[in-house]
C-alpha cells in the first residue's frame, strides 16, 4: 500500500535524494522545506511529478497536513551555516521536534528523527556505541546544533513513553555525496571546491583527526530501513561508515582524484573539534540488516564529478549564504 509521506528539509542535501527513492517505490511525498540551506534545484525534476509536492514552510511553525509517516530532517547541518544563526538552530530543532512530534501525534503517524553524531561530542569512547552518553560542551559555538539535536532526542523518547507514539531515531555520521552546499564547510565539500578551482587545501591542526564518512546512497537506504521496522525499534541508531580516514588522508585522495595541484595548508583547531569520530554500527548490522557498501574512493568520484559541473556552472549554488 503506498503511503503518505512528509519529508520536512527535503530540498536538501540528504532530504532531496531521500524524497527521489520514497517517490521511486511508489509513495506520495510532501516535500517541505524553507529553503535556508536547500535548493529548489535539487527538487526541480521531481515538480509535476502526480505524487510530489513541494511546500515552503518553516517546522518551527506548526503544520496541518494528513500523512501517514513523518521524515524530519530539517535542520542546518554544517557549522556554517548552523553558526551564522545559532538561536534559529536551536529552535529549529527543539520547536521543530515539538511542531513534528504534535503533527504526528495528531494524525497518528509514525515519525522519524534525523539525530547526529554531533550528540557525542568530543567523544571519549571510541567508536561511539549508542549507549555512549557523550562528551558536549552545552555553552560552546557548537552547542546550539549539538544540544539542539540531544533535546529533540529527549522529546521523541518523551513523547514515546508518555503519549505512544511510534518513533524512530538515526544518529547520522559523516555523510557527503552530489547535492552538497559547496560554501557549507564540511569538510568533503571544502576539499574538492579547493582543489577543483587551483587553492590551498586548508586542514585544521595536524590533520591527524579522524572522521568516517558515509555516501549519500548507503545514508537514505538505512534511513528509510529505519523507518520501515517494528513499532518496537526505536532507536536510537547509529547510521555511518566504520572505515576511519585522517583529515589528510581525504585531502590526500581528494588531490589525486581530481589531479589538481593545490597545496595543503594547516590551520588552527577550532573550538570544541571533535579528534576522532566513527561510529559503531552494531546494532545497524542487527536491527536493519545493513551497512555501507560505497568505498570512499567510489563516491568521491561521483561527487567529484557534482562539485566540477556546478562550478562550471550546470548547476545552481542555493542563494543562502553562497
């Protein structure tokens, strides 16, 4: 039976190829979006489509549609962009939960969170369980994206416990692929843009940092398998790719995948940088019978290959904060 499906922050990054795969198995999908960080252009091709609709709207205002799942994922991902405004990023994710987790609860839908790695903070463990607590700063510059995302968490669970609702909770790690914002600072997209327009590489410290990174494909298939489990399942769940890289390992393999002649420069550390981040995908592997299958070679390539048509302008760079 296919379903009504509302994927809030679904013109971005992640949403937009997640809205593409709901649509492809036969679903309806609301697109919802208020376009701070997304782009119309990574939904374009979707409009007139009879099962899609695309709706401006910011989740930190109530919404009254009839679904029957909810995907939340709207939410500024990248310190940039989550640093330029950091009350919005708060409220974002706490009003927006509390708005979702409402809407759910009124139309009695099962909705799932789009959490974040960033809920461990500069994390002790390592790699990072679920039943890791974590190590945040809740004062620091990132606090309003890493303490926005841990309240939600709480409100799901609160939600869950004191009103049934069926709820399912992802902890997304390091993702990159086509559709990223080339101005959002992450450090996949900083790379590449450098490397492909001639620049200095810039990697903070040593470099000697560790991140796990996830292509787009494998992130949205364990997404949308979270969805599809037991009422009983609810998270949370850690979703990324368990092969750890050094920041200059990547900036390395960014240089010989694009051929450029770029130097590699170091900078200070930000504050509150995590040193090492990788996930343990355990209960993935039990729960939802998956993990990545997409090597970091293979994706930057085809990310590569997004990042060179968009400079050579074939496709659009969202007006937010370019």
């Amino acid at each position: 039976m296919n379903k009504k499906i509302l994927v809030t922050g679904g013109s971005g990054f992640l949403g937009s190829h997640l809205v593409e795969k709901l649509l492809a198995r036969g679903d309806e999908v609301l697109c919802v979006d208020n376009f701070y960080t997304g782009t119309r252009r990574n939904v374009e091709h979707l409009i007139g489509h009879k099962r899609f609709e695309l709706m401006r709207h910011d989740v930190c205002l109530p919404l009254y549609v009839e679904v029957d799942e909810i995907y939340n994922l709207a939410c500024p991902a990248s310190p940039i962009h989550y640093q330029y405004d950091p009350v919005q990023t708060t409220k974002t994710s706490v009003h927006g939960a509390i708005n979702m987790l409402g809407l759910a609860k009124r139309v009695k839908a099962k909705i799932l969170q789009a959490s974040t790695s960033e809920v461990y903070g500069d994390p002790s463990v390592h790699p990072q369980p679920e039943g890791y607590w974590g190590n945040v700063n809740p004062i620091g510059i990132r606090s309003c994206y890493d303490e926005g995302k841990r309240c939600a968490e709480t409100l799901f669970f609160d939600y869950w416990r004191q009103h049934q609702l069926r709820i399912k909770i992802v902890r997304i790690f390091n993702t990159y692929g086509p559709r990223m914002h080339p101005n959002d600072g992450r450090v996949v997209s900083n790379f590449i843009v450098q490397a492909l327009k001639g620049e200095d590489i810039t990697i903070y410290g040593d470099g000697q940092q560790t991140r796990s990174f996830c292509y787009s494909d494998d992130l949205v298939d364990a997404i949308m398998r979270m969805m599809d489990t037991a009422d009983s399942v609810t998270g949370p769940v850690n979703i990324g790719n368990p092969h750890e890289f050094t920041i200059r390992q990547l900036a390395n393999l960014v240089l010989e995948l694009t051929g450029s002649r770029s130097k590699i420069v170091s900078r200070p550390l930000p504050q509150d940088d995590p040193l090492q981040r990788k996930p343990d995908i355990t209960l993935a592997k039990e729960l939802l019978d998956w993990s990545p299958s997409i090597e970091l070679r293979q994706g930057l390539i085809k990310t590569i290959a997004y990042f060179d048509q968009l400079l050579k302008g074939e496709a659009e760079v969202p007006a937010s904060l370019s």
